[in-house]
C-alpha cells in the first residue's frame, strides 16, 4: 500500500468524477495511475525504438541528412 498527499481541490473533483462514473475514487485514482503509466512507457518504447533505428540507419547511411530526414518520418510515425 502506497499512501499520497492529494491536494483537497485535486481530491474533490476525483470524487465528482468518480461519483459520475459510478466508480470509487480510490479505484478511479488508480485506472488514471495506471493509463498514465502504459501512456508513457509506450512513449519511452516507441522513443527507444526510434533511437535505435537511426543508429543503425548511421552504419548503412553515410549522409546524414538522409539519416536526420528518415528520423523525423519515424518520429512522426511514432
């Protein structure tokens, strides 16, 4: 168990949200920790998987304007 300080303006409108959603807080509290998390470690993969190619891209490439033109295509993929 994990205990946080939620400021009370934060916890008052969590639980107006909650009570729409026919949800507990505590339960809605951990549905926004856990899509927030799965958001951004898609965003650390995808951002590791960019890096990756354009190093592999710089051992087949030796312009590197090419290079830095594919990157922002995956980017904007990504």
């Amino acid at each position: 168990m994990v205990s946080i300080r939620v400021p009370e303006d934060t916890l008052a409108q969590l639980k107006s949200v909650a009570a729409q959603k026919e949800l507990g807080y505590q339960a809605l509290l951990k549905l926004y920790i856990g899509e927030g998390l799965r958001r951004d470690l898609a965003e650390m993969s995808q951002a590791s998987f960019v890096a990756k190619a354009v190093n592999v891209l710089r051992k087949h490439i030796a312009d590197e304007k090419k290079v830095a033109a594919i990157e922002r295509s995956l980017k904007k993929l990504a």
